[in-house]
C-alpha cells in the first residue's frame, strides 16, 4: 500500500535536516516527490523497494533512464536502481547506486540501459530500492522519472482499468478481490482477506479505529501467562506470526476489530475456513461479521469460552454477498487471561459462479439472469452508465463503483413515454433456503415528476406479494430499499415495475439487485429449460421440436437455434470438465491467443464460447451443440463468427445432423491452423432439413497459444418469409421496400409502397476533416470532424485496429467531435470517423501516437508500486 502524505505548510519532509523543501518538477509546494522516511521505526539497515510498471523493448541499445534524485543527510543511506525482467528471481542487474550526501538541490541521473537489459528481453522495469542509513537524517528522494533515446511501451493500460501483477501481466480493476485470481502469482487477490499473517502489510486488513483494543501481530507466546498460543499455526514455531488481542490493562466487553478489504461477489456456497485459539480462564468471545451497505454487521459465526490450549479449525459460511467486507471482532473477558488468536484465513467455493446465484444483478456486464418483459408493459428498462439523457432528473453515476463507467438500469421518462407508463424487468424463477430472506435493491428515483417503483415477489402458485412502493422524488442519493420475505422451494420470482410520472422528469434507476440471508439457487437444474411463465423445468431436448412443453409454450418460441451468447448459452450443450467451452468474457487467459472482445458488442463486457488450449495436451478436443432447428427453407444458411489467433492453433469444425442424415453427424465445415486476430464470419448452407442440429469441435493444437471462440450464432432464412420486395424504382430513397416512417425520417416521400427522393436531399459532405494528434499520456484528446448534408448527418467513429473505444474515456459530441480524456498509449491509433444519412457514407481518418514511459507523480503514484514482501517499509508520495 502506498502511503501519501500531504502537508502545505511544511514543504519537506517530516524529519529536519534531511529531505527536499520541495519537488523537481515544479518546484514549489504544490508538486509531488516519492521518498522514504527514515525516522523511527525504521532502523539501519531497511529497506524500502518500489518497482515501476513492466516495459514493452524500445530500442534497446541507445535508451537511458533520467531521473532527479535528492539524498541530503549526514546519515543518507543508500539508494539503488536495477533492472528487472521476469526470469530474475531478485531485483534484477545494479545498472546505478548512491550512498553519500549530495547537495541541498536536486541533482540528475542518466543510466544507460544497455548493459542491464539483453537484447533477448521482451519486457523489463524499473526498480528503485532505499536503504535507511545509521539515523533519522537520512531521507532519499526521486523525481521525474522519464526515458530517451528510446521508446518503451507500457504492458498494462491503467486508463483502461488494468493493474500490473507481479510479472509482465495485467489484471482489470474490478477483477480485484473478486475470489479469482487473475495473476499467475495471485497479486489481484494477495490483500484482500485470506492471509496467514506472514506479511507485515496484514493482507490489506485494516484495524477499526472505533473499537477499545487493536488486533497486534505476534511471534512466539503472547505477554500475559497461561493464555495465547506458544507458536502460531502456519508454522508451527516461534518464528512464524499471528493476529490476537492482548487483554491485560482493559475493561470487560472491550472489542477489537480488524477488516479485510472489500470483496466484489462472492458465491452463494461461499465458505471462509481459519484457525483460532482461545486458552485462558477469562476468554470473552470471538465473532466474526459481514458488512455491507445492504447488511450492516451480520453475524456468521461465534465461540465464547476457554476452547483448550491448541489451535483449532473454524468455518464460516459467507454466502453470496456483493461489496462487502469480513470483520473479525473479540471480545475481552473479565480478567487478563483472555488472549484471543486467529490465523490461516482462507476461502473455497467463494469464485462466483461455482454456483449459481441468478436473483445478484450488477449491470456490469449485462442484464444477468433477469429479462425486460415485453408485452407485459408499455416500454422496456435501459442499462446505462453516466448521466441520463434528461435533465435534472436520473443518476450521474452508477451505485457498483461510484463513477460513471459504472452501469445501471433505469427508466426514461421521455417522450414517447407518457404518464402511468410501465417498463418490467423480471428476475428468473428461483428457490430459497433458510426462514426468511431478504430481496434488496439500490433505487434512485431525483425528479420533479418521478412516478413510482414497485418491488413484488410472484410464487409458484400465482401468488403475488407486494414487497415495497416507493413514490415520487427521493433525492439526489442512491437509496436501499430492503424487503422480507418468506423462503420457499416451490419458485419465487421477483418483478420490479417503475411508472412514468408525469412529465420527463421522471426517470427511475435500480443498481446492485440481490437476495440475502439464505441460500438461493435456480429453479431449474442447469441440463433444463426454465419456462417463462411458471416455475416449470423442460429437457433440453424437448426444445424446439414443434411440441409445447411449456404452459406458456415458451419452450417453443425461445431460443431455438441462435444465440449470442450475452445472457446465457441458450441451451447449448457440450463436453464436461476440463476440455468444455465455456461462455466468458474478455481477454483469455493466455497471451498471444484469444479474442479481447466479443462480436456482439465488440467490447471486453460481451460474451462469447471459447475452448482454451491452457491446460490440455495436443490433439484434445471439446464439442458444443446446438438446440435442434426443427425445420430449413431451401435458402436457410447457418452464420456464426470465429476467432482463431495464435502459433499453436489447432482446429475448429462443424458437423451437421438431420432427419436426412439419419441423425448422424457429417462435417460440412473447417478450419485450421492461425487465421485472423480478428473475429471471421462463417456461412454453411442448410437447404431443406428436417431436425437439423450443429455441433462445433475444437481441437488443441501442439501449444498453450491455441484458443478458439465463436459467437453470434444465427440461422438466416430458414423458413421465415419475408414480405414483397417490390422492384428497384429510381431515383429511390433507402432500400426498395422500405416502410413508411423509415422512409420518412429519411426526409424521402413515401408512395405506392415506394420510398422516392425528394428534392434537395444531398450527399454528406467533409467540411472539417480531422487532425493528427501527437501527445503524451494523460492528455485530452480532441478529434474534430464536421459534415453537411441532408438529410442531417449522423456521425460515428471507430478504431482501424479494431479495438472499441474506450466506454468511459471516449466520446462522441453531437457535431461528431471525438474527444478522449486521460490518454494512455494504448489509444494510439488511426481513428476512423463515418458519417451517413441514410444514403450514403463518407469516411475520413487521423492518427493518434500517444507516447508511453515517464512519471513525475503529481497526480499519483503513476503505475508504481510498493512490494508487499520482501522490504520493511514503503515509499511515501509527498510535496
């Protein structure tokens, strides 16, 4: 962790004599420096290791590192910079060191790199390492740190919410404390609440300030006789640490409390395991907590009493939960024989989606389990992020994260709503377990005319309850709304209803949806088809087959053949285990393989299926199946897209089965081998068939660099008719056929089913082509671009690398000016602006170079990072 201190008035450090009275980079008390304080604890000897973000080659051979570094102090210890690539197994190669008191000014180091980077080396850092001199006047300083002679990449996108592990790998932001490790060496979730006390940084627990007593870490046996343990329980020696609460010289009932850090979701089996020792006759208790903002200290386990001189086992079913921490309290007994220890935290079953929990809704990545109702209402629920078209009224940020990358769903109370129109959004049909649960909701509803939110609970049997109605104008806050109610195994559903009110001022977000304080699973085994209407289960293999299983017949009209994949896998099935496709989404895990998006949206939020060729031996192959397609027109075709990037790509094939076939399998379609970083579409005739079904199989190719995904799969004109197309009549407007109100937001008539031009309609024309930028990261960019036309022009822009841009740091105004904030290097690119009216499309292209390396940590610590083992104490950032 890094600590920051701040302080105007001192402009230096703490310590006297020793220290810089201001920063490099602009040199007075407003700028930032990193330094290390070597006053108490600290003793000779400690050391202090920062390391700088893993670098991308550069040109090697003429690239220098520059920085300013101030060591004034008649006890300045030492201060050492390496460079580190990931076969070192230390800090890696001394390229510079100082260890003697320099000027009162800063002074400047330029270290050639050549001799501490091979030619070999596809990554590198920095690493700075402080070591504290005989006393407290020893503090050493660095500033503006930046490159020349070359030009290094950073790995990880930080603009883009990427953390660096501890190796030249990445992991996002929201993927951290999420109970699954990203990093191959688990730095994503090495502070957040399993820990074994070893590190001195306590795995990122913190102590509650509120509480009587402090957690104190400890070696060896506690102060106070015939209580604590001798040795702690990793190790089983004096050597090895522990947590406890020391109770000499405190007062009955006093507690102590340490958190862990805050934890994203966990699953619904969610367990936490740990080991405890409670010997003495004054033992007080031991509780353990879970805290959020929807359930506020609830306890999941307690001991109370003296449990015997060992260590000893403890579980404490956590559950499903979102944002929220592990609190660790004792409690004093009534004398000093009353230690109290825990050590060896650890989680299982925690990841989400070891099992399902389908009522927890976020918005991150979609709608989850839950469905807009259509037909059911007037106008349907709308996942946004940011503020809301309207004005005055809605969110500017979402309730998960707090800012406005984050997502929500709302209502829009604009026009073409009118008042008492409704929108549903509906969760899927579950069972509970416990006594009584707990439905919860964040609600904003801030607007003059805001109408009202209805949360009901629908049964199996029919029964709907009211579960809470909430109305009118509630603030410019997220609100929770937490509601009771029975738990049942015969399928419950929830239905959250918003009602426009009267005017546009009135639209109405929901975040963070979940059930709590019981156990919830799907109604329905995972091999069956859940029904729409009531709490029913139908085999998949009675999908799709011209016979209503379903009271709603849903099992006829849902899903049957196409599927991209965003909210579920549609009923595909496959192989099991190890070698299974899997629905996911991002980047996968290997590097040089896999697409980064999905094709539906083209973002790294979009689902697709992969097969992945991590943890396979050469030649294993998984099958994913379709639900069978019950009847192909004569110019039916299947469409899906493919993505095979990588130097150990093996095979992707299709087989085709059918009434025809004799329901066996023929192989009608395949690839194989590297094909495209980019996702390829792929077309299979499928005339006149009779129950036909798709299966596709991956094959792992000869290495790791070998994973296969599709997405978007469809099935176009098999069987469905489309209307008369009348003949091509120029001069047209559109496409020939085009329907009445299309043709007329196009600005065109529209007669005798045709759409003609009128006059005056006009091609797009370029006015202000866009600009090449060049600029360094952090930097706003702007894009210009300006076109006439009519009808009016609409305007888009996209990346040539196929990349999206950036939801939260790109945006598109309405005279289709790009602007990007908080640059990064990965932005660079050529841009790609289109603009249309419906006739016809002009595009035009800049570049943007963005360049990468340098820190001068005004702003933070720019992308550097403290170790958490190894060294005894952090670099501060000061000024």
């Amino acid at each position: 962790a890094v600590v920051s201190t701040q302080s105007t008035g001192n402009m230096g450090t703490p310590s006297v004599w020793t220290g810089p009275k201001r920063d490099h980079t602009r040199s007075n008390g407003t700028g930032y420096y990193i330094y290390i304080e070597t006053s108490w604890p600290r003793v000779e000897g400690d050391r202090a290791v920062i390391r700088g973000p893993w670098m991308k080659h550069g040109g090697w051979f003429y690239c220098t590192l520059n920085f300013y570094y101030h060591m004034m102090g008649s006890t300045v210890g030492t201060l050492n910079v390496y460079v580190e690539t990931p076969d070192d197994n230390d800090l890696g190669q001394l390229v510079w060191h100082r260890n003697t008191s320099e000027t009162l000014e800063w002074d400047k180091a330029s270290v050639w790199l050549g001799r501490g980077i091979n030619w070999g080396d596809s990554y590198w850092r920095i690493v700075l390492e402080g070591i504290r001199g005989s006393s407290f006047t020893g503090d050493v300083a660095v500033d503006d740190i930046f490159y020349t002679g070359c030009y290094p990449q950073t790995v990880c996108n930080t603009t883009l919410g990427e953390k660096q592990c501890g190796g030249p790998e990445c992991y996002a932001v929201e993927a951290e404390c999420d109970f699954n490790p990203d990093c191959t060496d688990g730095l994503d979730e090495a502070r957040c609440g399993a820990c074994d006390f070893e590190d001195h940084k306590l795995c990122g627990y913190i102590h509650d300030l509120t509480a009587e007593m402090t957690w104190l870490r400890q070696a060896g046996r506690t102060g106070s006789i015939n209580t604590g343990p001798n040795n702690d329980h990793t190790f089983g020696n004096k050597k090895g640490h522990y947590m406890y609460i020391e109770t000499s010289w405190k007062k009955k009932n006093d507690t102590a409390r340490i958190m862990s850090n805050m934890y994203k979701l966990s699953d619904n089996a969610c367990k936490m395991n740990f080991y405890y020792h409670m010997k003495g006759d004054h033992i007080g208790a031991l509780n353990i907590y879970i805290t959020s903002d929807a359930l506020p200290m609830h306890l999941v386990w307690n001991k109370t009493g003296e449990q015997g001189n060992k260590w000893i086992k403890g579980t404490a079913n956590i559950g499903g939960h979102a944002n929220f921490r592990i609190v660790f309290e004792g409690v004093r007994g009534n004398g000093f024989q009353g230690d109290i220890a825990i050590d060896d935290i650890s989680f299982e079953n925690c990841q989400p989606g070891t099992t399902m929990n389908p009522a927890a809704c976020d918005f991150e990545k979609g709608y989850c389990a839950y469905e807009d109702m259509t037909g059911y209402d007037e106008f349907d629920w709308t996942r946004w992020q940011g503020s809301t078209p309207s004005w005055d009224t809605g969110p500017s940020v979402d309730h998960t994260t707090g800012t406005a990358a984050g997502y929500y769903t709302y209502v829009e109370g604009s026009y073409p709503r009118l008042p008492n129109h409704t929108a549903v959004l509906q969760s899927p049909w579950i069972k509970t377990e416990g006594i009584t649960c707990q439905y919860n909701l964040w609600y904003f509803m801030h607007g003059m005319d805001v109408g009202s939110l209805d949360i009901a609970a629908e049964y199996g049997n029919g029964t709907i309850s009211s579960l809470s109605k909430i109305n009118g104008e509630q603030g410019q806050a997220w609100m929770l709304s937490s509601s009771n109610f029975p738990s049942t195994t015969e399928g419950i559903r929830f239905k959250v209803t918003g009602t426009r009110g009267r005017s546009y001022m009135s639209d109405i977000a929901i975040d963070d949806l979940s059930v709590g304080n019981c156990a919830v699973q799907n109604y329905c085994p995972t091999d069956q088809f859940s029904c729409l209407d009531k709490p029913h289960c139908v085999s998949h293999d009675l999908l799709c087959d011209l016979n209503s299983d379903c009271p709603d017949n849903s099992d006829e009209n849902r899903h049957c053949g196409a599927c991209d994949f965003e909210h579920s896998r549609c009923g595909f099935v496959g192989s099991l285990g190890l070698t299974s496709w899997k629905r996911t989404s991002g980047s996968t895990w290997a590097a040089g393989t896999g697409p980064d998006t999905d094709h539906t949206m083209g973002t790294a939020l979009g689902y697709y299926m992969l097969f992945s060729a991590s943890y396979l031996n050469p030649g294993t192959s998984a099958f994913l199946q379709s639900i069978s397609y019950p009847l192909t027109a004569t110019e039916c075709k299947l469409v899906f897209y493919y993505h095979m990037a990588g130097i150990d790509m093996g095979k992707l094939k299709v087989d085709v089965r059918s009434q025809q076939s004799g329901d066996m399998y023929e192989e009608v379609w395949s690839v194989e081998g590297h094909q495209s970083s980019k996702w390829q579409r792929a077309e299979i005739p499928l005339p006149s068939l009779v129950n036909v079904q798709a299966r596709w199989t991956g094959v792992r190719g000869p290495g790791v660099k070998g994973d296969i995904a599709i997405d978007d799969v469809s099935y176009e004109n098999c069987g469905v008719k489309t209307c008369d197309v009348p003949p091509a009549v120029q001069p047209s407007c559109g496409t020939p056929g085009i329907g009445q109100q299309a043709c007329e937001k196009l600005g065109c008539c529209y007669r005798d089913k045709i759409c003609y031009q009128k006059l005056g309609v006009a091609d797009p024309t370029i006015v202000i082509p866009p600009t090449p930028y060049t600029g360094d990261e952090s930097d706003t960019v702007t894009l210009n671009y300006k076109a006439t036309s009519n009808p009016n022009p609409r305007y888009s822009w996209s990346r040539a690398s196929g990349k999206p841009l950036h939801p939260g740091r790109a945006s598109v105004k309405a005279d289709g000016t790009l602007v990007i904030i908080d640059s990064s290097y990965y932005d660079s690119d050529t841009y790609i602006c289109s603009v249309t009216n419906g006739l016809k499309t002009v595009n035009a292209s800049a570049k943007v170079e963005i360049h990468a390396g340098g820190a001068n940590f005004d702003l933070n610590m720019c992308k550097w990072q403290n170790v958490q083992k190894g060294d005894k104490w952090d670099w501060e950032s000061h000024h």
